[in-house]
C-alpha cells in the first residue's frame, strides 16, 4: 500500500444492460413518462473541499477553485456515499 494512499475514481456506466425504465405519470397528470435511469444506483453526498478532479484525455487533472484575489476558495462537489476501509 502507499504511504500517501490510493485513489478511487467511480464512473457509471451506461449500457443497455444496466439501464432500468419506469412509467411515471407527469405533473399534469395527462399523460405517461418513461423514465430512464442506469444502476447501480449511488448515492451522493454534498461535500466542501479545496479541490477536484477531473478525468479527460487519458489522465487525471486536479482542479482548484481561487476567486479574484488568487485565493483557493472551498468548492461544493458531489462525493460517492461509500466508505472503504482497509486493514492489515
């Protein structure tokens, strides 16, 4: 295990074989909806933190969050509602 740790990235994928559909009836209540959703389902937590990252063209990228004044400001992001732990 590394000393400075690992890190988790988690995508959801959506392929035909994780797609799940429901009829919902709208708003209005005139008419059916089919709402599209792709599992597993996970839930979310809002969370502050000084930076994110992000993925693209190949590599990760870490992005900070600084206003005007070249400060970093803390960024409000979504975080994965699951807890790894780890023992030796």
């Amino acid at each position: 295990m590394p000393k400075d740790g690992i890190f988790v990235g988690f995508e959801r994928l959506k392929v035909e074989k994780n797609k799940f559909e429901k009829t919902i009836r709208s708003a209005d209540n005139q008419s059916n909806v089919v709402q599209t959703t792709f599992c597993p389902f996970v839930l979310y937590n809002q969370v502050e933190r000084d930076y994110s990252y992000t993925f693209s063209g190949g590599k990760w990228t870490r992005e900070l969050t600084t206003n005007a004044q070249g400060t970093s400001n803390k960024k409000v992001i979504y975080e994965p509602a699951i807890n790894l732990i780890l023992v030796n």
